[in-house]
C-alpha cells in the first residue's frame, strides 16, 4: 500500500492540472495584467481581509463598513475580469468540497452522518 502522503502530493498534481485551476489561473493572470482589475481585485481582497480579521477578533462590524463591503462588491462583478475569476475560483472550490467529501467519508462512516436519524 502507498504511503498516504504520496496520495496527497498525487491529489496536489491532479488539483493543478485540473481544468478548473487551469482556468482559474488564467482568470487570476488576465485580472493581474490589468491595471484596473488588479486595483479593484486588490480593493476587494482587501476589504474582505479587514472585515474577516474583526470578526475572527469578535469585533462588530459597522454600518458603514458594510456599506463599502457592498459597494466594493458591486463593482468587481461589473468587471468582466473580475466576475470570471470569481466564477472560476467558485469552480474550483466546488471540486475541493467534494474531495473533502469524499476524503472525509472514512470518518463520517466511523462516527454516522449526525444529520441521519439513529439507527
């Protein structure tokens, strides 16, 4: 039997040859080449990392900082760029889940799914 970890590097090279990281590193590269996209991805990234770090600090978040979360939003899915890579990296997340799933059913079988009713 192999080694576990060999396993997982063997994952780590399906994940990169995937069409779904293939297309979402093109999709990363076309906003980077874009100095506009880029400014705005970066502004967003930014804004999401400000608003995640409070509430991992169990900080409230205000009105206003909603508010600019928003309008940050609304405008990196006007751009064409942006809202492909969005796409694409929602993509690639979907088939991360279901590894997850799937690497995970060992344990779910040992301890039951506690969404099932008791057998």
């Amino acid at each position: 039997m192999s080694n576990i970890h060999d396993s997982a590097y063997d994952l780590e090279k399906a994940i990169r040859e995937s069409e779904e990281f293939n297309s979402l590193k093109d999709s990363y590269e076309a906003v980077m080449n874009n100095p506009q996209a880029k400014e705005m991805f970066e502004s967003f990234r930014d804004t999401q990392m400000q608003l995640q770090e409070k509430q991992m600090q169990g900080q409230d978040i205000t009105e206003e900082e909603v508010e600019k979360a928003r309008a940050v939003v609304e405008q990196v899915q006007q751009h064409a760029d942006i809202s492909k890579l969005m796409e694409e990296e929602q993509r690639l997340n979907l088939l991360i889940n279901d590894i997850s799933r799937i690497i995970t059913k060992p344990l779910e079988e040992l301890y039951g799914d506690p969404n099932s009713p008791q057998q």
